[in-house]
C-alpha cells in the first residue's frame, strides 16, 4: 500500500513512508492488550526478548522518528518503511502462528 500510494502522489510533490512501531509496554494500551497480567503479555515479553536491544520502544522513541518523518530532513525519503523495532529483524522473530494458535484455543 504504501509504495503504491507513494508513487502515484510523487508527482504531486507528496512523499509517503510508514513507520512500523514495535510492540511498546509503555503505551496506555498496554493494559488493553493483556500488559503485565495476561497470556498477551508473555507474546509481548516473547517478542522483546528477540529485539536486539532488549526492550520495547518509548512513546518518546516513536515520536521523534515520526517528527524526523515530518522535518525536512526526511525530503528524499518516499515509499519506505521505517522498520522502527529495536532490531527484532536481526534475531528471531516468535512464532506467530503458535501464540495465536494457543491464544485462540484458550
């Protein structure tokens, strides 16, 4: 979607980019999605344990790439993913389809 968009906007002087956060503990939604107490909090646990720096990213963390995004700074970049995940490429990603396997039969 995001390279689509971005290419038929380029002409018109729009960039378009996507920034994909990692799972953050520190957000208030942290408590929707089950954070510290529930079967969600060991897949968020999971997934951190695989980012090479070891934590979640900070709501502060998130939106100063989001303000680089905005800046002109960021002026040659379009059609691109921000991957913003302390480094959960570089190691092992959980397997998904178990959690939501074993999330769905509970």
């Amino acid at each position: 979607m995001g390279w689509g968009t971005a290419q038929e906007l380029a002409g018109e002087g729009w960039r378009v980019t996507i920034a994909d956060r990692n799972t953050d503990l520190a957000s208030p939604r942290a408590a929707e999605l089950g954070a510290p107490h529930s079967s969600a909090a060991a897949e968020v646990t999971g997934y951190v344990e695989n980012t090479a720096l070891g934590r979640p990213g900070t709501p502060e963390e998130i939106a100063e790439a989001g303000v680089w995004l905005c800046s002109p700074q960021s002026s040659w970049m379009t059609g691109e993913i921000l991957d913003l995940n302390g480094g959960a490429h570089l190691k092992r990603y959980p397997n998904i389809n178990q959690h939501l396997t074993r999330l769905m039969n509970q």
